[in-house]
C-alpha cells in the first residue's frame, strides 16, 4: 500500500539518518572483519529493512516500486555491503516466492523472510550457467511426492547465512532451454544441501557468496515454486525484472554518496595555492558526474513508476540498470582520480567504493545482457510493425 507523503518523507530521513550515523561510520570496520557486526543486523530488523517490499499480510512495509527504489536511493549511499545484507531478502532472496509462491509457500516462508529471521537466497547461476541462464544443469528428478536435487550453484549471495533458496532446477531432460526449469525453495539443513567456502572477493567485504552443492537432496513436491513444473525460468525473469530495478537505484545512492565525497575532498584540498574544487578540470569530473547520477534518478524513478502502474518494464529496467551501474563506476572511477594519491590508499574510502562499485555492472544480469533484453524486444517490436 502507498504511504501517505508525509510518512514516506519520514521514513526516508529516518533511513538518511541510519545510514550517515550508524552504517557510514561502520564502513571501515565491515571492510576490514568481512562482517557486519550483529547489532547493525539488529537494527536493521527492527527497522524493518528486511521486509521493505514483503506483503504487509506477512509483516512487511509492502512498499511500491517507486516507494522501494526512493528507499534505496538513501540505503544505497552505504558501502553496498550492508545493502546486500537485507536487500536480497527484499529482492531475490523473496521474491519467487512472494510473485509465484503457493499461498502455502507464501505463508510458511514470507512472514521470516520479512522480519529477517530467514535469510533468502536466489540460486540461478551454476558454474558452466551465468548469462545464458536457460541452460541450467542443475537437476530435479521427479520420484513420488519428492524431487530429487543434483548439481551446484555458484557465487550464490548470502548462502552462507541462508536459511532458504530459490533454485532453479531442469524439471524435464527432454527440454533443453528455458521450458524444462522449475524453481524450488529448498531450506537450509535439507540433507544433500552442502555450502562451499565464501569466495574472496575484488569489494563488498561483509557479503557472501559461495557454492551451493546438491548432492541427491531430496525435497517434497510441495517445495516446487507455484506448484507448477517449466515455470522456474520465467519465475527468474520476473524476480530480475524487478531486481535490476532495485540495483539501479542503489547505484544512483551510491553515485550521489560519491560526488558528495568527491566534492568534500575537491573543497578541502589545496594544490597550486587554491582548493582543487577551483580548478576546471577538476570540476568537469564533478560536473559529469552529476549529471549522470541525476539521469541514472529520473530513469529509476520513471521505470519504477511505470512498473507501479502496471506495465511490463523489462526494458526500461535493463535500461536502468545497465545506465546506473555503468555511470556508478565512471563516478567511482572519477572520485579516485579527484582523490589523486589518496584514492589509491585504504585509509580512505574511494579506493574501496571503487572496487565495490564494480560488482553493479555484473551481478543480475551484465551490462551486456542488459543490452541483449532491451535490443531484443525492440527488435521483435521493429517485426511486428512490420509483419514480418
Ligand atoms: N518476465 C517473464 N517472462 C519472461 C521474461 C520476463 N522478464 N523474459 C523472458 N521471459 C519468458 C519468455 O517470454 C519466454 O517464454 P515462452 O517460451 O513461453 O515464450 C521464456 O521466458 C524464454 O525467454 P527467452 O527466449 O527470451 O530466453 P533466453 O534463453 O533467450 O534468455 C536472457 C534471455 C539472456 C535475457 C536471460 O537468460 C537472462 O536474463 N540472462 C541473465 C541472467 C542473469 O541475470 N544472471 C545473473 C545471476 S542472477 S543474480
């Protein structure tokens, strides 16, 4: 349900403030331990971050798209660390199961997911499966009211912490594409269900991902997303859709968050008798930077707004995504270079959001297959109009 002006006004600056008073101030400590300290995770649970776009029937706030993305707006001016943490319950982690669940499956695993007591994790990408991701390997072989999974999983965000995953499985041998997958929720302790080492990572320290290992693990039929066989593709699609959305806007958090650095540093330090800020080249950075952060914000909030209103934004989200992350690492790029020497030390944080940064332009889809949806549809768009 959308909040009424003046309570959305205040929750953001509530999360304004959690962000420059209680994450900001915990970046370097995260980066250094790979960790966020539990109380953080607290907080954010009390703060009901974990559950920003669950259903309110299952404790969440419910919020809109365009709710979510002004949200993540604030949320992604952190190191995108602890934005990861709960946002993959509010995306990925949920949303298979909140779009395409059974009520049951709804019931049983929403209300945690939304509170942050479970941890959610979406495992699509298999080590031979990362952008062509109707071609899963991953199997699960039918045999009476089970199914039985094979295969794993790779670079699987918040594994290690998960309490249930959404995989996607090939259903039926026979197809070899996008027909034959079926997405599963798959909790935590079922046996066969093994975790791989938290891989060492360029950024983002203080999230994890590892291998998800399914070894004969034997699951009900009614951990079968939707309940319904040769979904569990589109079931991704339709998660992605509205998670390239949600990384658009914390790229545009974090770019804003980094022309703010930038402009600090620009205004503080002085070369050649005066403050870098005053030279022009130095404000060129700043200025391009703006005015791609300030693009990267009107796309988000359009597409989201159109997505509110009930249109399909596969493009306009491909769109977004691909421009935001593309401009957060021109932006991150262009923070270091302000920085000169100094960005290229850990003491201060433009080497390190640098590095964080990168991860937005590959994980939920690469900019190329950004490129690749959005050229599609236009292409077969151009086709109909042409009745070829
Ligand atoms: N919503 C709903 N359904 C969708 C959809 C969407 N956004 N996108 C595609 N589909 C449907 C199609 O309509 C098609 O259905 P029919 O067979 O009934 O016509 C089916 O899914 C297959 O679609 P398509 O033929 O376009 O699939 P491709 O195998 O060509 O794959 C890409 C398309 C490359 C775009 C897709 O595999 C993709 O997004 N890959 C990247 C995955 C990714 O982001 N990985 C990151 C890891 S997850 S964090």
């Amino acid at each position: 349900m959308a909040m009424d002006s003046e309570t959305l006004t205040q929750f953001l600056q509530t999360l304004r403030r959690f962000v420059d008073e209680r994450l900001i101030p915990a970046e370097a400590e995260v980066a250094e331990s790979d960790a966020i300290p539990a109380g953080l995770v607290a907080e954010m649970r009390e703060m009901g971050l974990f559950g920003l776009t669950a259903p309110e029937e299952f404790g969440g706030l419910g919020l809109t798209m365009e709710e979510e993305v002004l949200a993540v707006f604030e949320l992604g001016r952190a190191a995108p660390a602890f934005r990861s943490m709960f946002a993959t319950n509010v995306g990925i982690g949920m949303q298979g199961i909140a779009i395409d669940g059974t009520p049951e499956q709804r019931a049983k695993y929403l209300p945690g997911l939304a509170s942050g007591e479970i941890i959610g994790s979406f495992a699509l990408t298999e080590p031979d499966v990362g952008s062509d991701a109707g071609s899963v390997k991953t199997t699960a072989r039918k045999e009476g009211e089970f199914y039985v999974l094979n295969g794993t999983k790779r670079f699987i965000t918040n594994a290690p912490h998960a309490g249930v995953f959404t995989v996607m499985a090939r259903t039926d041998a026979t197809q070899k594409g996008a027909a034959g997958v079926s997405a599963f929720a798959v909790e935590r302790g079922t046996p066969g269900l093994s975790l791989g080492r938290p891989e060492k990572k360029m950024g983002q320290q203080g999230a994890h991902v590892c291998d998800v290992i399914f070894e004969d693990c034997r699951v009900p039929a009614s951990a079968l997303i939707g309940g319904q066989e040769g979904q569990g593709f589109k079931t991704a699609m339709k998660v992605l859709d509205k998670g390239r959305l949600h990384i658009a806007a914390a790229c545009v958090g974090l770019s804003e968050r980094i022309i703010g650095d930038m402009l600090d540093y620009a205004v503080g330090r002085r070369q050649f008798g005066k403050p870098l800020a005053e030279f022009q080249l130095v404000q060129a950075m700043v200025a391009d930077s703006q005015a791609e952060a300030y693009a990267a914000r009107c796309m988000v909030l359009d597409a989201a707004r159109r997505r509110d209103a009930g249109q399909n934004v596969s493009v306009e989200a491909s769109c977004a995504k691909m421009f935001a992350s593309e401009s957060v690492g021109r932006i991150a790029d262009r923070n270091v270079q302000v920085h000169g020497g100094n960005g290229y030390i850990r003491e201060y944080r433009a080497e390190q959001l640098f590095r964080d940064a990168r991860l937005f332009r590959i994980y939920e889809g690469t900019t190329q297959i950004q490129q690749i949806v959005i050229a599609k549809a236009l292409v077969a768009g151009a086709r109909a109009r042409a009745g070829l």
